[in-house]
C-alpha cells in the first residue's frame, strides 16, 4: 500500500463552545489515503485538544512508522487495526484514521458499502440531531431557527441550563437532547434533570465528570432520563464500567481508535442490554460516512459534523431534515473528495 496525508484545518459556521468555556472557530483534523492498485481508501480523525493528541503528533508517529504502516497485506481489516494497535499504542486517533481508510479500501476492493459487508440491511437507520453549542440565549435560539431539525442536541453546562432550554422549546416542537460534557455536579444534575423532563428533554449525555463513578451510581438510581456516556467511555474497555451508572453509551470513533474496535463495542452493549449511539467529533464526511455505515445497528446517533463545519473535505453524504444517505456504492460510501484533499502533502511522498 502508498501512504498519503493531509493536515487540515476546517472553519466552523459559528464559534462552536461546550462547557467550561471551551470555544473553537476551526477544527484541526489528519486526513489519510491508502492505495492498492487501482483503489483508494479514505479515512480521518480529528484532534481534540482536550485528549492531548495534536495532529502534528498524529503526523510524527506516521513518519516514524511510515514504511511499517504501508507493508501490511490487507487481507482483513480486523487484522489490519491489530497491527496498527501495536504500532501505535498510545496514539488511538492516527491508529483510527488508519483504520477507516483500511476498511474503506477494503470495501472497494470486494465493491460493497460497510455496511453491506457486516450483513447490516440499510432498514430502521435513525435521523441525526443537530447541534447548537453554548452562546448567548438570543444566538442560540437563532441558530436553532436558522436550521430546522427533527432533533436538537443542546449543549449546557453553564449557570443558564434551564432558561436555554426552555428559551429554546418556546421555539420547536422538535425532540431536544442534553450535552452536559462533564459539566455538573451531582447536586446539580438531581435539580436540573426533574426541570429538563418537564421541558420535553429526551436523554442526557454525559452530566457528571467522567471519574465520578459514585455520583454516576446515585444519579443512574434516581434520573428521571436516561444517562448516556461520552468522555467516560473511550475505549472498548469502558462498556463494563459503564453498565449500572449510565443506560446507553456515545461510541466517537476516534476516541475508541477506529471502526474495528466500534464494531466491538456495539456489540458488548447489546449483550449488557444498554442503549447505542455513535457521535460526532466534528469529522468532516469522511469520518461522517464512517459513523453513518453503523446506523443500522444504533439507536441513536450525533453526526452533523459536515452541517456544522463551512468547509467539507469529500461529498457523497448527504443529509435530508435528520435523514442521513451515503451516495457512494462502496467502502465508505463519500463519492469525491475536494481537491486540496486529493493531492498528497508534499512530505508524506
């Protein structure tokens, strides 16, 4: 296989900020390829400062290991991010751009979509919810109104949680779900979930710090909604910790390390009878259509990455009020990528 790579920084629409003042005008993402004869596959993760792994650093392990990660025969994907996972054991976001352009280039090579390859029958697909970070009251209503949605996901954590909300149901009949990244406290999660219900809330992600397994214990006995996890499942590993203190998981792909270990995690969830969804890390429709080949197997899921971004790096996903459809007839299912994106980086020849 030839390596490719590609550093890019994607703009956001509007300044995206969650809980505790954390605010991004741009999301910094690696794009990957891998070639195989006449094939190409894509893949894509994110960096999130908040775990550490810059894209440089995505870079600089692959120079260290470029000869390595070429020379594997693909012959299986599975396979594919074991070896990566021993190559890069303490990078997950590099093992899992890596790993989605091996099962993309993988999906080509045998002609079929991946989720046509794991016998996943495009039927009972859920819509994906759409965004709106923290801002004042007044932007928040406005990005709510200037993109009408079937689903809502609101981020809070701030000292106005319940007149958000409530601003924003004055506005929509549309379903609204909570973000809470890691923003509350047990005191105030057990006060303000009883006001969300009220407010048509559906579920809440993440309310409590993603150490505090205590609180998580009492909340998960008293919440009137149910609790998903985000930061406090990362990897495959998390989904026992979590059954007991929350009912479902958020599976974020470049967090677990790729579309293999995902596949893992669905399925250990289902065996605890806990709820699934896939989220976003604001990838563009690469990482996007990787999230979207799942949606036979979820039940929920946050993909609006390219709705959120002003710049996309590939096209062939697309979006119709929640309604999610991969154009492509193979691997991934993106169509096209944007030309900057096409072109190898001079240094990763």
């Amino acid at each position: 296989m030839k390596l490719h790579y590609h550093k890019n920084e994607l703009p956001f629409q509007y300044p995206f900020t969650i809980s505790n003042g954390r605010t991004k005008t741009q999301q910094p993402s690696l794009s990957v390829s891998l070639e195989l004869g006449p094939f190409t596959g894509y893949g894509e993760a994110p960096a999130i400062t908040y775990y550490h792994i810059s894209v440089d650093d995505m870079i600089a392990d692959i120079e260290s290991k470029k000869t390595l990660i070429e020379k594997f025969a693909l012959i299986d994907p599975a396979r594919y991010w074991h070896y990566l996972h021993h190559l890069f054991p303490a990078n997950p976001f590099l093992v899992c751009a890596l790993d989605m352009a091996g099962w993309d280039l993988f999906g080509k090579m045998r002609g079929k979509l991946l989720y046509e390859l794991w016998d996943t029958p495009w039927i009972n697909t859920p819509p994906t919810d759409y965004t709106i970070a923290i801002d004042t009251i007044e932007v928040m209503v406005e990005k709510m109104k200037a993109r009408p949605w079937p689903i809502y996901k609101i981020k809070l954590g701030t000292d106005e949680d319940i007149e958000i909300v409530a601003a924003l149901r004055k506005h929509t009949d549309a379903k609204l779900r909570i973000d809470a990244n890691a923003g509350w406290t047990l005191e105030e999660a057990l006060n303000k979930i009883p006001q969300l219900k009220d407010l048509g809330v559906e579920f809440i992600e993440q309310p409590l710090a993603k150490d505090n397994w205590d609180g998580m214990k009492v909340l998960f006995e008293k919440s009137e909604l149910p609790l998903f996890a985000d930061e406090s499942c990362v990897s495959e590993h998390d989904v026992d910790k979590c059954h007991g203190h929350f009912h479902g998981i958020n599976i974020k792909l470049t967090k677990c390390s790729g579309i293999t270990p995902a596949l893992r995690m669905v399925k250990r969830a289902r065996e605890l009878d806990m709820q699934v969804m896939m989220g976003s890390m604001n990838e563009s429709s690469i990482g996007s259509a990787a999230i979207a080949n799942f949606l036979p197997q979820i039940d929920h899921v946050d993909m609006d990455g390219p709705l959120l971004l002003s710049e996309d790096l590939a096209t062939g996903l697309e979006f119709n009020y929640g309604e999610v459809t991969l154009k492509g007839r193979a691997g991934l299912g993106i169509t096209e990528l944007n030309r900057r994106d096409a072109e190898p980086q001079r240094n990763a020849e």
